[in-house]
C-alpha cells in the first residue's frame, strides 16, 4: 500500500532505515493517514508497528468511521457496536 500511494517503490528502503534507526537506538514514530484504502491495510500496519516496538498515530480522513473498531472488524470495515 505504501508503494501504490506515493508512486514510487519505496517502502523496503523505507523500513531498512527504521530497522537501522531501532538498531542506532532512535527514536522512531509512524504516523498514518487512514483513507479508505490504507483502513483496509490498518492490521498489518500495526503488526508492523508491534513488531518493531514502534508508537504509531493515526489520522483519519473524511468517510472513515472515527469512533473505535477493533482490530478484528477492521479488516471488514464493521464499526464497533
């Protein structure tokens, strides 16, 4: 997804230099604009996140639910009930 959405292909360098920065003890945050492509990618961008013990933020844009969905129904779009 992050490939597709800034046209270059990138995101391998992109996380060599995260795993780098980790390794030279730099702080690092990921921050993700959630539009209605990137929302259906939301699990593995925190899988992402976890596994490198990374903080992450999320912003998100008009026509995605804002209120909490759990990590489950993310996938599926299905706000919480």
């Amino acid at each position: 997804m992050f490939n597709q959405i800034r046209g270059i292909y990138s995101f391998d360098k992109v996380k060599k230099n995260i795993i780098e920065a980790k390794k030279m003890g730099l702080e690092i945050e990921l921050f993700s604009i959630i539009t209605k492509e990137t929302f259906q990618k939301i699990d593995s961008t925190i899988d992402f996140a976890k596994k490198w013990g990374l903080p992450i933020h999320f912003s998100p844009v008009s026509g995605v639910p804002r209120e909490f969905v759990e990590k489950s129904k993310a996938k599926s779009g299905k706000r919480r009930t």
